[in-house]
C-alpha cells in the first residue's frame, strides 16, 4: 500500500505554502473572510483533484481510443452546506467536449469508466455525498 505524506506551512496571517511534486500550492481566505486572497480557498481545491483526477483518466482513455479532441472542459456544481462545518452535500460533474465528428459512444463510455472505476478522488468523495455526472458533446 502506497503512502502519500504532505507538509503544510502556516506563513503568515491565514496563508498556508504546501509543496507538492515540486510545486508550491497556497491556499488563503478571501479578503472579505479576513484573508490576503493570496491563493484558493481548501473546499474548491478538493473539486479540482476530482476534476484533473478524472480528466487525466478521460484525456489517457481518448488518446487510446484515438479521438482527437479540440476541447475538453470539466465543471463540477458543487452544493453546500449552509450550517458549520460547511461542506459539499453533492456533486455534479459535467464532461463538456467540443470537435470535428466526436464519437459520442467512445467519449460517453470514457466518462463512465472513470466516474466509476478509475478516479479515486471520485470514488471518495461518492462514499460522502451524492455524485453525478453528464457528458456533453459539441460540434466545432
């Protein structure tokens, strides 16, 4: 069983530094909640790994299934909680792809695949709170 470890340190004031991979990811408060606005606030930080943990999934399954995408989009509506602690009460995940002649099967059956066996991140957050999906597929 793999082990992931991180270390966050606290700068100054509400500003948080975590390195990740080599990369430095702050998260803060808006000014409005007393914050700097120095970086994200933590709740949508956890809808961007399900988006790039699924997208990463879809975009590797594409390229196998050898589909060329012009654009591939990924939204989440995500409902919250309006009593502490606050937190996500559901999720929409919303695959959005725009090109030539798209295979709408391939991309339906890529989506599925990852909503539910591969994302991880998913597969979490669907063990918390209802989560859904919808591919949409455009021409262009």
């Amino acid at each position: 069983m793999a082990t992931h470890s991180i270390q966050t340190i606290w700068r100054a004031n509400n500003i948080f530094d975590t390195e990740i991979d080599g990369h430095t990811i702050t998260i803060d408060l808006g000014k409005e909640q007393g914050g700097d606005d120095a970086g994200p606030r933590p709740k949508k930080l956890l809808l961007i790994s399900a988006a790039g943990c699924s997208g990463l999934d879809i975009v590797e399954m594409a390229r196998k299934m050898r589909i060329h995408l012009k654009q591939f989009d990924i939204r989440i509506d995500a409902e919250m909680s309006d009593e502490h602690p606050k937190q996500y009460t559901s999720l929409k995940v919303i695959y959005q792809f725009r090109g030539e002649n798209l295979p709408q099967a391939k991309l339906e059956r890529a989506c599925k695949l990852s909503f539910e066996n591969y994302c991880g991140v998913l597969a979490m957050y669907k063990k918390a709170v209802p989560v859904s999906y919808e591919v949409v597929v455009m021409e262009g």
